[in-house]
C-alpha cells in the first residue's frame, strides 16, 4: 500500500474482509480465557481445595467472560471512536 491509500484503509476495504480480521484477536482473547480456565480448574482440583476449588470457579466464570465481553466492548468502541476523531479532523 503506498501513502495515501493506508490512511483510508478502513473505508475502503471489504467489510468482510475488515470484520474477520478484527474478530479473530477477540475469539483468540476468548479461548485463552477459557483456556486459562481449564488450567485453573486442573490445578485448583489437585489441590487442597478440591471440589470447593471447583466449584468456585466454575462459578465465576461466566462472570469473568461478562468482564472481558464488556472491556472488548468499551476498547473497541475507543478506537472507532478514536478513528472517527481522527477522519473528522482533516
């Protein structure tokens, strides 16, 4: 891409093409938590907490995924916003 073209480069690609490549980082982001989830739950079961361990953290996961759903929100909802600010102001 030379100059010009990458500074419009979100206005003039595919949306497909710009929806897949901003939506695997946050699948990513999401099976490493869950990932991370399992680990946990290996450890936590070998541990001296047993099957209190586990359940606890079964328990807050869902609301763990909630967390990050919303910060993937918010973070991303800044940089369209960011983006927007930026086109405006030339």
């Amino acid at each position: 891409m030379n100059e010009s073209n990458e500074n419009f480069y979100l206005t003039t690609a595919p949306i497909k093409k710009l929806l897949i490549k901003f939506s695997i980082p946050c699948v990513l982001a999401m099976l490493v938590s869950a990932l991370y989830n399992i680990v946990d739950q290996i450890f936590i079961g070998n541990s001296g907490a047993g099957t209190a361990g586990i359940m606890a953290t079964t328990l807050v996961f869902p609301f763990t995924v909630v967390a990050l759903a919303l910060a993937q929100l918010i973070g991303d909802g800044c940089v369209a916003l960011f983006s927007i600010s930026l086109r405006s102001q030339r």
